[in-house]
C-alpha cells in the first residue's frame, strides 16, 4: 500500500463508509481528521439514534487512527462561508486550509464552490470507494505474480 495522505472529513463519508463496510479500508489511505463537531453528528447523535455505523466511527476515533481536533474559526472565514454550509462543514474546510492538508472528504454539494475558493480538493464516497478498489485491485496483482 502506498503512504497515507492527510485529509479531513466531513460526517456524510463516515457515516456512509462505515454502512457499506469500508471504514477500515479507509484508513489504509488516508490519516484522517475530522472536527468534534462531525464527531457530535456522527457518534454522539448516531448512538442516540441506535446506529451501528456510530459505534463504528466512535472505536476508529479511540483507536487512534480518526483524529479528533478542536477548531477555532476566524470571523473572516467564518463569514466568507456560504450561507448553507453548516459548523462543522465550514470546519473541516478551514482546518484543511489552515494545515496545509490538500483534501476534504464530504458529501455536501453546497460545499463545492466554497472548497475551490479555499484551494483544497475535495472527495466524496464513490470517488473513495474507487480508490479502495484500485488499492484492492494492486494488492491482488502483488499477490499473484509472487506465486
């Protein structure tokens, strides 16, 4: 496998990922941040609800391979946002920013143009699937020529 990259996500991934059973693949690529606030959406919220998908999210963040970070906005950020985005979606674009880490990983479309704005890329879920796919498929082709 190759080296991990950076990249902060957003609830939707997570929530969805950890649904279709490939939480665990995701950390093979990346090492992943996400703002408390998507942990109150996705863990705090999800475990309220009964969701499997939480308890998912909540065991990767005690592992240690989720890191949970605090972030304090600036004013100007914070009002150069699009007036859709919610807390924690405006968070993970400013703490992408802040830090040098180039990808956001997020399922909101109102994001989009306010993720170009700031410089970073941006990745959804099927994109990711795709490229747990593509690592899956390089594995299997090691795999096979050892033999």
């Amino acid at each position: 496998m190759k080296s991990r990259k950076s990249a902060v996500s957003n609830s939707g991934p997570l929530i969805h990922l950890a649904k279709a059973g490939f939480l665990n693949i995701l950390k093979e690529l990346y090492s992943l941040v996400v703002p408390i606030e998507v942990t109150v959406e996705v863990v705090d919220k999800g475990k309220e609800k009964g969701y499997a998908d939480a308890v998912q999210v909540e065991n990767a963040i005690k592992s240690g391979w989720i890191e949970v970070v605090s972030v304090q906005l600036t004013r100007e950020f914070s009002e150069a946002a699009e007036p859709d985005l919610d807390l924690a979606e405006v968070k993970v674009i400013y703490y992408a920013c802040k830090n040098g880490i180039t990808e956001t990983i997020s399922e909101d479309t109102a994001d989009w143009r306010y993720v170009s704005i700031a410089g970073v890329e941006k990745k959804i879920s099927a994109e990711i699937a795709r490229e747990i796919a593509k690592e899956i498929e390089e594995v299997e082709i090691c795999l096979r020529s050892e033999k």
